[in-house]
C-alpha cells in the first residue's frame, strides 16, 4: 500500500473547502467513490477526481499537493492519521483537530488551529491571524495539542487558549496571548503591542523584550528556571532544534499578571533577551 496522494489539477480554482478530506473520512472509499466524493468549490460542489489527480490506495497518510492559499479548513476535525501538505493553505488549517499530525510546507492562513483538542501541526512558512485561538461562538480558543509555526504570526496568537503548547520561530503580532487562561506560548523572534492583555494563567516564553512594557503586569525579577528542562524534553518529541533555544531561558526575567484578573499568568523574558 502507498500514500493517498491527491494533486491539485487547477491552480486557479479557490474557495475550495477541504475539510472533508481527513485520514478517517476517506478510510474505506473504494477507488470510484474517493472520485465521485463532492466538496464545496467557490459555491458549487465538485467531485474530487475533477480536482484532483489521485493516486496511491492508503489514507493513513494522506498527501494533498499543489495547494495554496484558496485551499481552506485543511484537517477540519482531524482524529487520527497523517496529513503532508505540499504549499500554502487557506484559514482555519487544522479547526477543532483533535488527534493525529498535519504538515504544510509553507504558509498558512488564519485561524490555524483555532479550537484545536490535540494531535500536532507544524506549518514551515508563516501563519496569518488568530493562531491558536477560539472558533465563532466559544468561550475557550485551543484547549490542547502542540502547533508550531517555523515563520511569522498574525495578531492575537493563543486569543483566549486553555491548554496545549503553541512555538513561533519568527515574530508575533500584537494581542499575543490575549485573554489567555492557561497554556504555553514560546515565541523566539520579536512581538508586537499588548502581550498578555487581559491574561488569567498561564506562561508567555519571550527570547526578545517586548518593544514597551506590558500593561498591568509586576516585574518580579531575575530567576533560574531548572522547571524549564520538563518543557524542553518534552518539545524535543517534536522539534528538536527549538527544544535547544529553551536553554536561553535558564534564566529569565518574569513579569506577573494580567493584575486585573488576579495575575496568575507569567511573561518570561529570556535573560540576555
């Protein structure tokens, strides 16, 4: 058995919604009902094998090739499996994905694994707004899971996220962590204005001081951080060279707050940051 692989025939079709094509949606599809499979393509439906050409026979690991950023919900609800895109993606890569890994070569849109429960996303480009954050209508954003973007982020990355561990290589827009209630963020590049506003718990890892400082938040001083060595072993499952860059955090300077909602979360600033 070999890889489902699907290529995009038409690079000029948009506002395709891919969504249902997940490892267990497609497990069991015999060969002309995989073809004959309608998604929805700029306000029509359209079978799948006019979209895309098909080949390989095992959805376990599902390869989606030639797609850029018309190409949206990527993962929607993913469970269980492998999914390698090959390109860009469209919003909401990977909603409310529960299990399984998602790899896109290069940039993602926004929304990238808004409402994510768990399994594991690296997009190696950069990601567009609302990273981590919450679906229309929650009250809670990501609530578990590991996502890595190698590049850049939009604003309000972790907007409102509960649990799970989230990894910028690059730099993060404003309203990082904004109405965060628990969770890891780790941003190695730089960020924009009002890092942890409104923040209840949980920790913001910063490699670079915030261009000014963030409001309603107690500077507590310079500490050493031994606890860190349970975050890099764990990152280091995922990715290795990043789970090294904690090291610059041995010792850092932590800021508590947001003291408006009782200042329980922590920004740490690496300490040569």
């Amino acid at each position: 058995m070999s890889a489902l692989t699907l290529v995009l025939k038409d690079k000029s079709a948009t506002s395709l919604d891919l969504s249902a094509l997940t490892p267990a949606a497609l497990s069991g599809l015999k060969p002309t009902a995989l073809r004959r499979l309608r998604i929805p393509a700029g306000g029509r439906q359209a079978a799948l094998g006019d979209l895309f050409e098909i080949s390989g026979d095992d959805p376990r690991t599902l390869r989606l090739h030639g797609l850029h950023g018309g190409c949206h919900r990527v993962g929607h609800g993913m469970r269980e499996g492998r999914i390698e895109v090959k390109g860009s993606v469209g919003d909401e890569l990977g909603r409310e994905m529960r299990g399984g890994e998602l790899r896109v070569s290069s940039d993602a849109g926004a929304g990238a694994g808004m409402g994510m429960r768990g399994g594991f996303i690296q997009v190696n480009g950069s990601a567009s707004d609302a990273l981590g954050g919450l679906t229309p209508g929650a009250t809670r954003g990501m609530n578990g899971g590991v996502l890595i973007v190698t590049g850049n982020v939009g604003a309000r990355c972790g907007e409102r996220m509960r649990r799970g561990l989230v990894v910028v290589g690059g730099d993060a827009g404003d309203y990082l962590g904004d109405r965060m209630l628990a969770g890891t963020i780790l941003v190695l590049g730089r960020c924009g204005a009002h890092v942890g506003f409104g923040m209840r718990r949980g920790s913001l890892l910063l490699a670079q001081a915030p261009a000014s400082a963030a409001p309603n938040y107690r500077d507590c001083g310079e500490f050493e951080f031994g606890v860190l060595t349970l975050l890099k072993d764990y990152l280091a499952g995922f990715h290795p060279a990043y789970a090294k860059r904690l090291a610059a955090f041995s010792r850092a300077r932590r800021w508590c707050g947001d003291m408006l909602y009782g200042g329980t979360g922590e920004i740490l600033v690496a300490a040569d940051g």
